[in-house]
C-alpha cells in the first residue's frame, strides 16, 4: 500500500493532506492545482472535515504526489482522532460568542492523530448555531457568553445520535484539558473499535463526568 493513501473501487488511490482547521493559503491552493493537473489527478474532493481529498492517482505517482505536495498526510482512517472540524469563530462571524477557531487549532495541534478504539472527530463552533455541528460529533464545543460547552458522544454515522451535554462555561485551556482527559477514558474503557458514542452509552454520562471530570 503507498504511503497514507486509501485504495479506491476501481484500483487507483487517493490522499488527504493536512489543513489545519480547514485554512488553505492561494500559494498551497496553486501548489494543489499544480500537482493535480501535473499527475493528472480527475477528481478534487473537498471533505467533510474541511480538506481537499486528491483522487485517483495511480499507484506509481503516489510517493512524487506527496514529495511535491510538500504537505502533511491527514489521518483520515483508523483509529484514532481523525479530525478537528472548526467554524471561523470570532476571527470573522458576527454572530460568533468565543474564538472557536483559535481554541480549534490548538486541539489539533495537541491531538490529532492520538490513538484511540475507534475513530473519533472533534467540532469546535463559536456559538450555538453550531456550523461545526458539534451535537453530532465524539468531543464536541460550542460557545456560550459564559465560555464554551463540551458536548460528548454524537454520531452522525450508521447509527446517530445526539450528543449529551457534559460541561459549560468552560475556557479554551479547560477544554484543551478536558479533551485529553476524555480521550484518557476512552482508551482505558473502550472496548477494540468500540465507538465512543457507545461507550458513553454503556458507561452514561454522569460515569463519564467521574472519570473525566
């Protein structure tokens, strides 16, 4: 298998490289476009978690992909935490209560890629609205007036569920804390690819407040 590359239905490859909390400048978006029309790369995806999928490269271009790419490779499969999905925040909406994009990049920068039992997505919006639909995702926040709320254990997978309500009023450093303590107890609790939506069903969320309180 090539270097952090996913095989697709018809034997061709693609890759997602790293843009943190979905920021591209024009001088890496040029570089993208380069190397897509260079490879003759047909299809330029962008994701759910804010990133630009290349696919369908042949296997023999990968490794020159990524070389001239000069980017990171996005953890976009196995278990572990596979993406921060962030709002602009305070940094550029009117409606924004706390710096949801600020507080975003730091969570990716601490844990991203972390190992878990499943795979797990954080959402980070700057007030209620939720545009990086926290309620659906494993750690989610949102801003309040009175700081952030954490939310935990939402899926929009083959199986959804809402999130529930785990702590308010907190600041970005608390939460950066409380992240890592949540993924804590996932690892110790969790059983093999287990999601952890299910283990905060199996354990409920005043357990999971004990634990990671």
């Amino acid at each position: 298998m090539p270097k952090a590359a996913v095989q697709q239905k018809d034997g061709s490859y693609a890759i997602v490289p790293q843009l943190t909390a979905g920021l591209v400048t024009p001088e890496v978006l040029r570089r993208i476009a380069a190397v897509a029309e260079r490879y003759q790369i047909p299809v330029l995806k962008l994701t759910g978690a804010a990133r630009i999928a290349l696919v369908g490269i042949k296997e023999a271009d990968v490794d020159r992909v990524w070389e001239d790419l000069g980017l990171p490779p996005a953890p976009a499969v196995g278990n572990c935490v596979r993406s921060v999905k962030v709002c602009p925040g305070t940094a550029a909406c009117t409606y924004a209560l706390q710096d949801s994009l600020g507080l975003g990049m730091k969570l990716e920068e601490r844990y991203l890629g972390a190992a878990v039992p499943g795979k797990f997505k954080i959402g980070v919006s700057g007030c209620p609205r939720n545009c990086a639909e926290a309620w659906v995702k494993d750690f989610g926040v949102f801003g309040k007036k009175t700081g952030f709320t954490v939310v935990l254990g939402g899926s929009a997978g083959t199986t959804p569920r809402l999130a529930k309500v785990f702590a308010e009023g907190l600041s970005g450093e608390e939460v950066i804390a409380l992240c890592g303590r949540v993924l804590a107890v996932y690892g110790t609790h969790g059983k093999e690819r287990e999601s952890f939506g299910a283990l905060v069903e199996r354990l409920g969320i005043e357990e999971m407040r004990r634990l990671a309180g």
